[in-house]
C-alpha cells in the first residue's frame, strides 16, 4: 500500500483503530534493504516557503533518532501480504 494524502493515511489509520484499538502502537519503519523501526517523533504541515510560496502544504512525519533493526515484518512481506 502507497499512501500520498493525509486522507489516505487517516483512512488507514481509522481502518487498524477499528481492527485493533485506538492504543494501537505507532512506529516507522524505513530503509527496505536493511529494515530499522523507530517511534514517530513529530508531525507537522509546512506550507509554502519562500522560492515557492503558492505552493501546497505537505505534510511531514519524522522519525526518532534511536531505531532498532528488523521490524517484525519486512517491506517485501508487507507487500506480499497485501497483495500489492
């Protein structure tokens, strides 16, 4: 699954709170060849800036700094799993 809109991602997320409960555990994963997890740290919009002013928001979501290798389940798994 690709998600490129904050809709898609409430979407989702609403979808897992429904399966699992709203204390659900949130992490990050990244780096498909070599899998690390780490918490969501921040979350925030940031509108135009100067060289673009007109621009639209984009919404950022940023990792910790400590991560773990191996998440339970990787990238290639995930995918496979959801058929995509």
């Amino acid at each position: 699954m690709s998600v490129k809109t904050i809709r898609e991602l409430i979407d989702y997320l609403e979808e897992i709170a429904e399966d699992h409960g709203d204390d659900t555990v949130v992490r990050v994963a990244f780096q498909p060849n070599y899998p690390l997890a780490a918490h969501l740290a921040c979350v925030t919009a940031i509108e135009g800036d100067e060289s673009n002013p007109t621009a639209q928001p984009v919404v950022w979501l940023a990792a910790t700094s400590g991560v773990t290798a191996w998440p339970p389940l990787s990238f290639e798994k995930r995918t496979e799993q959801e058929g995509q």
